[in-house]
C-alpha cells in the first residue's frame, strides 16, 4: 500500500476519534489528572521495520499509568519465570471493574489476573526486591525506546494522597499471604511506575517490539524474550480493557492496554505498535477515542486478530 | 514438514493426553453421560487444504454438548445481525464457573457471554421462533460436513430429566425480560442441540472451516461469513474454557470452546481445525487429555496465536 | 390508662401513618395489585383481653402477600417440629433484599431464613405432600378468627402469570436438592396463600394470639404451640421487614411481618397484636405509613421489645 | 425461688457448657490468644438486684474482644447522638462472617452494623478526635463496675502484628468517605479497646446494668440513657453472634456479644446480667461452651425473650 493511501486511511481513523472526545471525560478522581487538555489527541503507529506514522499530540508528555502494570508484568516474567508469577497472580478475565475488591475476596487464592488493581500490585511486591525503580524507569526507557521517560512528580504526589482504595487492596492481599514484601514499598512502587511520562510514540514503540515477538528491528537486538511477549500480548487481549475487554477484542481485535492517563498501547502481531494518546476517558476508564480510531484502522487494514488481510 | 515427521509430533501429543486421564473422571451429573468409557480418546486435524490426520477414536459418536453454543451463536450472528444478538448477551469472560446464576444476578443487564449457560440460553430463545430443531441439525450437519449428525436420544432424555439449574436460569433471563419467547420451547432446543451426536472429525472439520474464515476447501462454498468467524473465534479464545479460558489462552493460545460430553473444538487460524474427543473431565469441566496434548501441539508446530513459528 | 386517652394516642399514631402515604406508591409489578387504593389506611389493635380498637379502613380486604409466610411458618413447625423444618431452610437475616438470588447461591446449602422468598418456597415445598391449600386456608381462618378468608382469585391469577422470578428461585431450589417434592405445585401453593384476603382486623387477632403465647384469650383454648410461637415472634423481629428488619428491630422494636399488599402484622408480646393496611409502600416493599405510625405507639406507649415502660 | 434451687440449675448449665469444650478450639490466628487454656469455663450472674452467683473462673482476665464494639457503640451513642452514628453505619444484620469485606464493597454506602469489624473501625473513627483511649478504658471500667480493667499489652502487640486485614477495611472506608478521621489512629484505638482484660464478672455487672436499662442498682445512679441500652440490647439480639445471630435468637432468645477471647455478654432484660468465660471457640468465633450453657439457663429459668415464665 502506499504510503500516501496510508495517510489517508490513518486520517480517516483520526477524525472517527475525534469525534468522539466530547462524549468522555478526563480523570478526575486524582486532582492532578484532571488538568488534562481533553481534547489533545495523538497516533503514533510504527512498523515492524521501524517506520513511523504520527498524527496530531504524539510528543505530549502524560502519565502511563495502568499500561505500566505490562512493564512490570514483562519483567517479573524475565526475572522471575512463568511459574513463580502465576503462583501469586492469575491469568483469568474477572468481568469486574479495575479497581473491585470484591473478586478478590470471593476467589480468594489469588487476584484474577495481573491487569486489575490486586494483580499488579502483586507483581510490584515481587520486583520490589529485586529492582529499584530507577532500574525499572531504565527498563521502560529500553522498551520503549525512549530515554527522556521520568517520573511525572506532581501526579506522583496527587496519586499518594488519594491512595486509599489501593492501600486497602495492598493490606488485604498481605493478610492472604499474597503480598510477602513490604506493603508500603510495593505501593510506592507501583504508583510511581504508574506516574512515569511517556508520549504516544513512545508506546508505538513499546508496541512495535511486542509485535515483533520482542526484537528492535532497528538494531536486531532481542529486548524481551518471545514467550514472555507471547503471554503480555495473550493478557492484553483478554484483559487489557477492564471489563469492556472482551467487547473490545471481538470488535476491534488488536490487544491494546489502556491506562487513565489516555494513553493506548497497541500490537498488532508481526506488523506495527500503535500508541494513541487521547485522555477524555469513557465510562469504564478508557480513552473515549480509541473505540473508533482504532475499529477504524482494524476494518480498513484488516488488524483484526482474527480477520486479516487474507491476500 | 514431512508427513511423516507431522505424524511424530501428533503422536508425542497424543500420548501426552493419554497419560492425563486417570487425572479426571467422565460426566455424572447427567446419568446417560457417565457411561462413557473414560479411557478413550481421539485427535482428528483438518487442514486448511483438507487434508485428515487422525489418532485414536477419532469416529466414536459422542453429545456435542456446550460446543453447540458455538453453533448457535453462529446461526444467531448470522441470520438476525451482530447488534440483535449482543443486545440480549454480552461479549465479556466472566470469571465465573459455566453454571453459575450469580453473576447474572449482580450485572443484571444481560449474561456476560454466549459461552455460558445463561447466555447460550438467551440465543436459544432468539433462535425459537426462527428456526425448527430438525433446520438446526443441517446446519450442524453443514458447519461439520457430516451429514450423519443425530440427536442421542437417551442422553437428551437423561438431561430433561435433571434440568433444573439451567431451567431456573431460564427463568430468571425470563424475568429480566431477556428471554422473550417461550421459556420451555428454548429450553428444550437448547438441551436437544447439546444431545447431538458428533465425533472427532466432525469438529476437526468445523475447526477447518472456522479456519479459513468460513469457506469449505474442498468446494470452495463460503459456508459462514467472514464477520461471524471472527467473532465466534474471538469468544473461543476469550471464554470457549470456562473458568480457565485465561490460562488456556496463555499457555495454549488456540481458540478452543470444549463440552462435557468430552469434545473439544480447537482452530489454528489459517492453518488447521482441530477436533478431541477424550471424556475424562477436568474439575473445570474441560477434557483432561487436551490442555497438555494441545500445549504440546503448540510449541512444536508453533500454533499459539501471539507465537507462531515466524521463518 | 383510660380509653379515651388510649384513643388520643391511636389518632395521634393514625395522623402520622397518613401523613406518609404520599411519599410511597402501591406495587405495581403485579399488576392487580396495582389497582389498590393508595390512600387506605387502617389500624387495629386487639389486647391480650380481646378488646378491640379499631381506626379507618379496618375491614378493606386485601391479600395477605408475604405475611402468609408466617402462617405456613407455624403450620410447619407445628406439623413437622422444629430440627426437620431448619434443616431444609435458616434462621439467618440475609441483608439481601425479599426476592434475591445471589445468596442462595453464594450460601448453598440452604435459604437464609424462612420470610425470603426461597426459604417460604421450601417450607411451602414442605406442606404440600401434608396439606390441601383448603386446609391450610383453614388454619389461617383459625389463627386470624376470621371464617371469612378466602382467596382472592383475580390477584392469584395475575400473580400466577408475572411468576418467573420465583420460578426461578424454585428451580434453583430443587438443582440444589433443597425442594424435593414437586416444583409447580409447591410455586402454586405458595401463590395462593399469598393471596388470600385478609383484614387489619383478621392480622390484629392474629397477632393478639402471639402475644398471648398462642392462646386465644376469649375461649382459653390454645392455638399455636408456645415454642412455635416463639420462634415466630424471633423471625419476626429479625427478618420481618426484608433489609430494613434491623433498623425496624432498633427504632421500633415491635416484631412485625410486612406483606407488598399492604399488611402489617404486629405483637406486642404480653399485651396486644395490631393489624395495619396500607398499601402505599416505601422503596423496600414495606407499608410506608406503618414505620412512622408503629413508632409512635411505640414511644408514646412503651411498646418497644427493650424499651417497655417500667412502671 | 430458692437460691439453692437456682444454683443446682446454674450447675446443670455449667456441666452442659463444660461437656462441649472439647470440640471446640482456641483462637490462633493471633499468636497470643493461642495461649488461653482451652479448658477454661467461668459463669457469673448478677441480678438487677445486684446479687451475684459465680462458679468457675470468673475472676480470670481475658481480653474483651469484640464485645468492647458495644461499649464503643454506647460510648458514641451517647456522646453523639442516634442519628450522627448511623449516618455512618447501618443496623442491618448481614448475613456475613465478622471479618468480610465483600458485603461492604456491595452494599456500597456504609456497613451493615457496628458488630462487623467494617462497623466497629467506623464508631472508632467517630470516637478518635474526641475520646483518648486513656477516657474510654475509665468508660469501660465504669460500665462494668470494675476499676481494675486494664490493657492487654501483649495481645495489643501481638494484634497489632496480624492487622493486615482490619487495615485493607479500614482503608477502604477511608476510599468511600465513610472514615473522615486518621485511619492508624482509629485501628490503633479500635485494638486497644479490643485488648482491655476483664473477667467474667466485670461482663455479668455490665449485662446487669444493660438489664436494668442503664442504672446501677447498688447506687441507683443512671449510667448510660435509656435509649442508648435499647438500642444495644436489639443490636446485641440480631447481631451479637456473628452470623449465627439469628440462630442464637431462636433457640436461646438471650442478646448475647460474643469476643474471640472467649467472652460472652448476655442480657435477660429487667431480670440479669450474665457473663461468661471459656476461651475454646465453635468455627464462627463464639465461645462454644455459652449456646448449650445460655440454652439450658434459658429454658429453665424461661429466659428466652419470647418465651419467658409467664407465672
């Protein structure tokens, strides 16, 4: 396809997402978030072979928030191994909200899975003995290729002043024996990992090297192991959305994760990264944008997991 | 890769599966269904080209059971539209065993997903006033291309007779005015569809179908559409194993939907359908023989949907 | 305490009734009950002497609804004896609201406690194998001095066609082994006792004999066993007001059951029962009129259970 | 009746309390409770003339547990009002275990009841900027007529070591609004309170004045309102036991609160206090030896609150 048809058809995608922005809103539930300008929006998408596509606010700096928890995941994973994580953590979709209690509490062995609050915390008070954030920031400035990523110190403080449903979730995993390191520690961790800034190209990239099975295309370099990308892009697509994960998966088919800050990441397999930045947010937390700019995308470039391009 | 060698890793597989069954017990909820013979146990693949690899017993009659649901959701998509259908049941896994009434209390809009009962019910009660059971069985009879596709009769009386849960679920959807037409009429074509009998190969040719994206290679007859084989793929992969789709999902990575009557349909898109018959259950309900064969089958021949072989 | 002054506090508790009938709405969900007159209201009390204090619209029929719970209750315990009845159905409030599902589910072996709809239905389960519906109309004649209680066939008959909930709650009861004579005739059993035609002034004698410790005071012949009876009167203040039972217990401290037709039936252990019709109900299926009203008793009286007047 | 007469049948009791020990077990899930002597029993009545009859151990110290959530609750009635405390709590029984957080995460806006821990952190919460714990231990003492009730320091410690999951409710009652106050501070008290040692006579003297509507017979002086005692005597009956409340009504009909220490507090209104001692627990937390021992007291003494000698 040329590039020129390309353009078009990304543009296409751009304007369905901007249409949409004045039906969300942005975070409020953290001061700090709600300073968001609700109509910024950016796509960055890049290639597996390394080229970029980039329209509107793809330099805007904002906070990754929940897609850090796949970071976090992707270097448990490397560290520790499958079987040491999944020990503490499950691999189920819970259909419940991303910041519930109670799935913990009914399916009390462990949290459902590592894309929900209960889940990541887990996985933070795992790295947290192993790693300093400073060596986490570094690991997420490798992934996606992008050395100015730094914590965001405003929203840090904001979030740990309104910390209050996390702590809960963090005590009450420690009382089932699911946490085992220091509680407080693992949530500063997780908070601050959640308040690194990132820029929806920055996510392309994280994106494009999930896509090529863990290799820098650019440099031929493995960056992440390929079952270790295997399970984050499995997790995405099950997972990746809150509980509109699965509505998302059959309609659109790129596993995408979604953080309040507004950003998107998004792989499709074996041929480009997306990231989206867009922070006017739906109904369960997800940038209002991405529905329609990137059903868009699946539909004209065929993207969808299970119907692609066939010719 | 030689047929030969192909034959060595399905063997390897096979044997995997065979050595899980004392681990498991067959069906006994359902009288008629325990009197099957635990130890059996059959692989059939089609590949997209048409081509049969079978194993086992791959030609003993055995109730398709919730692998109908599948079926259903088909005809459902394709005659009344995407929309119609995901007004009534939604598309979200939910975290829930496949008979649980709880979760359809607590989100009482409609049921999370097709997969489970209440929502394969819902379908059923769409599809009552368009369709007579003997049109359903051709379609079975199409999608599977085996024409001797027949209702087991001592299993569909067995299972009338200890229909209460699901009857109650019927009419709770009843009550919430999710089920809108007759409540014991649905109920009935919904148990008839889960005594048909199949085999091995019946499914490994629905599984080839759905892997080409709904055309018969051997005709070259499109026999579903190509949005409905997305979907129905999609809602495999995300909830076709119960409560342990998730893991299923990252360890596996082959949309699969399994029934207790020991079946399970597997598709490697593009590639191959894949049908199991193995009626030694785990405690989830799910073919015991068919995670370590499948998983096995997926790191040899790279299967797994986010780590295929990539040279 | 002279009649007249008596009479005072009656029209005084009667105004405050009144005064809440705009803020509820008669039910609706059936739709024969929907044709009630929002405005009835009526309050009878009958001491432990047989003396009878009558206000308003005292001998308006209406149907018995939920307070037939009580009835069929002591029929059961009287029949059956206490361990045979409790090991089919609690003694625990639930929190839930009248016609919940979810904690049946979550609490499998058993309802929580017999003024749910799922533990009335298995106690109605109980009685159908022993008693005709002609006999049990007889009992509750008997237990309210009325010889004048019949059906009510137009509320019976529309009942019989909105029934899916408790259906459902039926089914549910019997997949789990808890219902084990015959579903529809228990569903039907249960309908129509609930639809029986009662008064304020049948429910005042009624609740007069609790008070009595299940004698009627007028012949001394005994009535109702006094240990049943004081089962009854212990469910009555712990579960009698579905989720607001607690708060009830606290702010009046009368032991009450509430029927959605409008009833309450009320014991004042040692000195009197009170019958009140009213079928304006508040959010929770309860007589709107009757909180209000029933605590003006209470205070200006001494009535409640730990707050009795100690002169 | 004669005291000797009384005695033979508070023995028979004490026998019947004695013979269940056996099948129960002492609390270990905080390490300094596991050092109780199971075999421990102790039985004191004070009656509201100030009489006391003793047998066993019941000048033996033990810590409060739970039952200081009713001196707390008295203590904030008091100082607040009604209407403040239960804007943050409810009075609902819940169906619930004493420690879960599920049916606060449901029931979204406030606990059911201040017998839950949920309900009890929350009064705590409401005491904390007004009470030093230094006032509510003189509290305590004066209630209970015992000036040498102290704090358990090495159960405080040992409590404050295994918190995690008071402290995940607490946070997430500080998440909701529902804790406006420093939360450590409120679990600190809260802990505290639940480590004040007494005896089994200092509870037979609170129950005493409970009994007799808040005034201490032996100087006549009013100790708590009229009001406040109502109120805690009908939460003590539907709430009192964890969530064999409701059982415990029915058969015993005594408003008892029970501790994990092995307390229990029980009041036979306008007759006695009673206090018991035995620290071997059935599996809801309550002192296994007091439903045999209250059942038979009550049965022969006609104690139940529906059920009393009527001679």
């Amino acid at each position: 396809m040329e590039k020129e048809k390309i353009m078009s058809i990304l543009e296409g995608a751009f304007d369905k997402g901007r249409e949409a922005i004045p039906g969300g809103a942005v975070a409020t539930y953290i001061p700090e978030l709600g300073k968001a300008d609700k109509n910024n929006l950016g796509l960055s998408i890049c290639t597996k072979y390394g080229e970029h596509y980039n329209i509107g606010d793809t330099t805007t700096r904002f906070t990754i928030q929940s897609i850090s928890k796949i970071i976090s995941l992707a270097l448990a994973l490397e560290h520790m191994g499958v079987e040491k994580v999944f020990a503490k953590v499950g691999m189920e979709p819970s259909g419940e909200a991303f910041n519930s209690l109670v799935e913990l509490d009914l399916n009390s062995n462990k949290p459902f899975n590592p894309m929900i609050n209960s889940g990541a915390l887990t996985v933070s008070s795992l790295l947290l003995p192993e790693f300093t954030f400073e060596q986490m920031t570094d690991y997420t400035r490798k992934v996606c290729l992008d050395p100015e990523i730094a914590i965001n110190e405003a929203v840090f403080q904001s979030e740990m002043s309104h910390i209050s449903r996390n702590r809960a979730i963090a005590y009450l995993l420690e009382s089932k024996g699911i946490i085992e390191t220091d509680v407080e520690g693992s949530l500063e961790l997780y908070t601050k990992m959640c308040s690194l800034n990132v820029t929806a190209e920055s996510l392309s990239n994280f994106g494009m090297i999930l896509a090529t099975g863990g290799i820098n295309p650019k440099t031929g370099e493995r960056v992440i192991s390929g079952r270790t990308v295997a399970i984050i892009k499995t997790i995405m697509l099950t997972c990746g959305m809150y509980d509109g994960s699965g509505e998302f998966a059959v309609r659109v088919g790129i596993p995408t994760k979604s953080g309040v800050g507004g950003g998107l990441l998004s792989v499709v397999d074996d041929r480009m990264g997306i990231g989206v930045y867009g922070p006017s947010l739906d109904e369960k937390g997800n940038c209002i944008a991405g529905r329609p700019l990137l059903q868009h995308l699946s539909e004209e470039l065929g993207l969808h997991i299970f119907n692609r391009s066939r010719f």
